[in-house]
C-alpha cells in the first residue's frame, strides 16, 4: 500500500506540473505580445501566443494545451481585441472570424501533436516491450547455457568414473589372472615335469603326448602373463611411466617388426597415477594405429618435461592421414573411437591432443599440464606393494620355468 500511495502522489504531482507549465506559457506569451504592443499595435494579435499553444502539445499533453489554447483567446480577447480591456468588439465579425481561426488551426495543432506523441508513445511501449523480450530471452538463454554446462560437468565426470572403474577393473582381472590362473598352470607345470622325468617308463605316444603337454602349458603361461600384462602393466606401478614404455615398445618391436625409437629423459621422475595411465593408453593406442594402418616400418616415441607441461610425441613414417580425415580427428566431432578414448582419458587431466600428418608420416602430440612434482605419502606405500607383488611374480615365474624342461626366455610379452 504504501508503494501504491507514492505512486498515486507521484502521478498527482506530474499533472499539476503539466497544467501548471502550460498555464505559465499562456501567460508568458501574453506578457510577451503586451511587450510587443508598440510594435505590432492591434495588428496579429494571436502573434505570440502560437509558441505557448505549441510548447504545451509538445511537452504537456493533450488537456495542458487545450487549456493553453483556450486562456491564450480569452487574453487576447480581453487585452488586444479592440477596444482593448474589455470583453466588447468593435468589430465582431472580424474578431469572432479571427478566434474561431484561431481556435482551428489549434486544434489542428493539437491533433496532430495528440496523434504525434501517442505514435511515439507506441513506439516506446513497442520498444520497452521488445527490451523486455530481449532480456527474458538472455536470462533463458543463460538458464539454458547454464544447464547445457551442467549436464557437460556431469557427462564429463560419469565419463571419469567410467575409465576408472574400467582401469581398476583390468588392474583386477589382471592380478586375478596372474594369482589364481598363473599359480595353477605353474602348479600344473611342476605336476607335468614329475610325470616327464618318469617318462621311461611310457610308450613313445605316452611320452610325446607329456612333452606337448608341457609345451602347451608353458605357451599358456606366457598368453595369460602377457593378457595380465596389457591389462595393466605391473612395472607401470611398480617402477613409472619410462619403465612400463620402453617394456611395453619392447614387446611390440619384436612382434610387428616394427622398429620403435623411445625418447625419455634418464631423470624423468614419476607422475601422478591417472596422468601415467592416460600416457600409457595412448602411446598404446598410436602404436595399434602404426601396426595396422599406417604402413611404415619405424616410428619414435619421445616424452619430455617443460614449462610445467608433459609433452608426449609419436611419430611414424608411414603413408600419413589424408586431409579430410586429419580434420575430422583434430575436431571434437565425428572421430574414430581410439582417437575419442584417448581425448577423453587426456582431457580428464586437463590435456590435450593434436594430430599433425603428411604424405611422410603422422605425429600425434599431448599436452598435458604438470601440477607441482610431488609423491603422495599414501602413493609410496602403494607402489611399495607394486614391487613386493612384481618381485613374488618374478619368483614364482622362475620356479614355473626351472620346474619345465623347455624354457621360453627372449620371447617379447607385448602384443599389437
């Protein structure tokens, strides 16, 4: 209620002031012809009296101007019309032909002004409404923005807890494999070697079918240790990023023949656990990609630090990526799904991926930012169980291999 009063007041004021102006004008406009008398006499007497009749429908409205209009006759009526001081007419054809033109082409003034200020009026209710319009539409929009960044956050963050519910569950089944599947074909392999060395005692189909045996069950051995591996590479825990690389290009040089150059800096320090398992995955990756599309036969890998920043290359020397593809890659649309695996595990560390190629070959480049170089107390004790558990799986392999006449050293454990 009080708002409603002010307002009411508010409006109050305004027509006084209105009505108020427009009588002043009336009023300053006959001061104004009275002063003007010497000069024009008797002659146009309305001569003054137009201006005050204008102001009024220009700035105070419709009634202010009638009344304006209607003072502005009565004075000059009262005051110029001879005789002057009087309401009289010496000649009053004269007189009432000149007032009621002048009432006329007043009140075609003011319809026009009536007409020219409710036209300006629209056009201002048009645009306040349209101003208005705009502004729900950005506030919508914004809404709209908001919640597209949200529904973004938490795509990205279901993402995140997805690759690492699947790393965690490859660490899982490849520890499995390596305790229960592992240990049984060693126990089967020493069972084997027993019955071998008491071979003389079989026929020779006895005794060849006991020799495959053992060969079947060692090759068994190196395919479950080598799955275990590529799930999760023990030495990526136990000894870091450089380690688990040149182990895993190792492997895969002996397989595709493939020679691979690895590039890592003799003091290149251990990185966070997520950031070391993205690096991994994507030279994975790149290397899949050489092996089957590329067509070369050697490529590079080089891994530096700099300005805070882990820069990760691969580089081949095969046929190259042909332009309309190289840009479907390096956007964020339509992309092969190991390129949109490796941007996602990468763009959870804040990384980035770039893909350079030529008719001589492709590079592939991360970019990934170094948060402040320090190992985590609780990561130590991990990785302490990382080496304990990599040094029993050493142990335990070389008492599978000692038990089993034939070995199978030299073999590489990666595979494309």
């Amino acid at each position: 209620m009080p708002t409603d009063h002010i307002s009411e007041v508010g409006n109050v004021y305004d027509v006084v002031r209105r009505y108020g102006l427009a009588i002043l004008a009336a009023i300053a406009a006959l001061l104004l012809r009275q002063a003007l008398s010497p000069l024009l006499g008797e002659s146009n007497p309305y001569h003054t009296v137009w201006a005050a009749v204008f102001f009024s429908v220009w700035y105070c409205g419709l009634g202010p101007a009638i009344v304006t209009t209607l003072l502005s006759m009565v004075g000059v009526w009262y005051w110029f019309l001879a005789p002057a001081g009087s309401f009289t007419l010496r000649d009053p054809k004269t007189a009432i032909s000149g007032m009621v033109g002048f009432l006329v082409l007043s009140s075609l003034i003011i319809a026009l002004g009536e007409a020219n200020r409710r036209s300006h009026a629209r056009m201002r209710s048009a645009e306040e409404q349209l101003r208005k319009a705009h502004n729900e539409l950005e506030i919508k929009v914004q809404e709209r923005t908001a919640d597209l960044h949200l529904a973004n956050e938490s795509l990205r963050e279901l993402s995140s807890r997805l690759q690492q519910s699947r790393d965690e569950e490859r660490r899982h089944i490849s520890r499995e494999l390596h305790d229960s599947v592992g240990q049984l074909l060693a126990a089967l392999s020493m069972n084997i070697a027993v019955v071998r060395r008491q071979s003389d005692r079989l026929d020779s189909m006895g005794a060849r079918a006991i020799s495959e045996n053992a060969a079947m069950v060692d090759q068994i051995a190196r395919e479950i240790r080598t799955i275990s591996h590529l799930l999760h590479p023990p030495l990526l825990d136990a000894a870091g990023l450089a380690s688990a690389l040149r182990w895993y290009v190792d492997g895969f040089s002996e397989r595709s023949k493939i020679k691979v150059d690895v590039d890592i800096p003799e003091e290149f320090g251990r990185l966070p656990d997520e950031m070391e398992i993205a690096i991994f995955r994507m030279v994975q990756e790149c290397l899949t990609n050489i092996h089957r599309h590329s067509g070369g036969t050697s490529g590079a890998i080089r891994v530096r630090q700099e300005d805070h920043r882990i820069l990760v290359e691969v580089q081949d020397q095969g046929k190259g990526i042909p332009l309309e593809k190289q840009h479907e890659l390096n956007s964020s649309g339509r992309t092969g799904v190991g390129f949109r695996g490796m941007r996602e595990r990468l763009g959870q560390q804040g990384g980035t991926l770039e893909i350079r190629s030529n008719g001589t070959g492709t590079t592939v480049t991360a970019i990934l930012p170094l948060r402040e170089p320090a190992i985590a107390e609780a990561r130590s004790e991990a990785r302490s169980e990382a080496r304990s558990e990599a040094r029993s799986e050493e142990r335990s392999e070389g008492r599978s291999e000692a038990s089993s006449e034939k070995r199978s050293e030299g073999r590489p454990l990666a595979s494309t």
